[in-house]
C-alpha cells in the first residue's frame, strides 16, 4: 500500500478580521489548497452570507475548453463552506459536508465567475446552505446547495 509522501496540514482556524479586512483574511486561508490553487478569492463574508470569485483561466477548463464542473462546484462549496465555519453555534468544534447538488445551466469561457451563498437552515445540527453561481455578465451558470453536518465534542 503505498503511503503519503506529503504530510497533511492540520484545519487552518477561521479568522477573524482582526490583521486585515475579514475577506482578505479569508482569502489567505485558501492558499495552498484547492481554493487557492483555482485562484478563489472571497470578496464578502458574514454568517449570511459569502461571496466568492474567481477569474476563469486555463487551469479552471475542462479539456473541451469549458469551466469544468469541478471547478464550479468547488467556488460555490467553498463559499458554503466559510459561510458554515462562520456561523458555526456555541461549542461547536467544525463541520464536514453530508451531502452536494449542482444544477448546470450554464457556462463560462471567460471573465469572472461568481458565487453568491446563503444559508436557508443554521440548527445546531446541521446547516444547509445555497449557492447561486454567475458569469461575468450576471447570467446564472449553476444552482448548488450543501448540507453541512456541525460537529460537537
């Protein structure tokens, strides 16, 4: 069984816009991971809601020279994501995802791509968040929604 040349990193904390401005901070978090390495940026950020962009290049498109889906869904879980670390409830230790649906209706080939996500359940539980991601010109590309499980010691 062959093993894991790379170590893995341990969670990264949620900033708190305390150094710099909270998206910026958020943004930084990204480096080095998958967010990052599309070139995520996280524009806006509070417990209602996240918005997330990135700038559609070659390392964002299938081979058929489209935005790959993979890409799309992970703008919008990560904007999910930050928005469930950002409101996760008191005593609460983080979350992992339960379960991802994304409805293409769209494309891009060009511009930035944005994510818009907001929560439509916080329990204590479980959360449920909704993402709606659009090309540069406003047009709605996907639909996606995420539900997290909160995790508690």
């Amino acid at each position: 069984m062959p093993t894991n040349e790379f170590p893995v990193a341990p969670p990264r904390p949620t900033p708190a816009g305390v150094n710099a401005p909270l998206a910026e901070e958020l943004t930084a978090m990204l480096d080095g991971r998958m967010p990052g390495i599309l070139g995520m940026r996280v524009v806006e950020a509070s417990p209602e809601r996240v918005v997330g962009e990135f700038t559609v290049s070659e390392r964002v498109l299938a081979p058929n020279g489209y935005l790959h889906a993979a890409a799309v869904v992970a703008l919008a879980d990560t904007a999910c994501g930050i928005g469930t670390r950002l409101s996760l409830p008191a005593g609460a230790t983080g979350f992992t995802t339960l379960e991802v649906k994304t409805n293409y209706i769209g494309t891009a080939r060009s511009g930035v791509v944005t994510a818009t996500a907001i929560p439509s359940h916080a329990g204590r539980k479980t959360q449920t968040w909704d993402a709606t991601v659009r090309d540069g010109d406003g047009r709605t590309i996907a639909l996606f929604r995420c539900t997290q499980l909160v995790l508690h010691p």
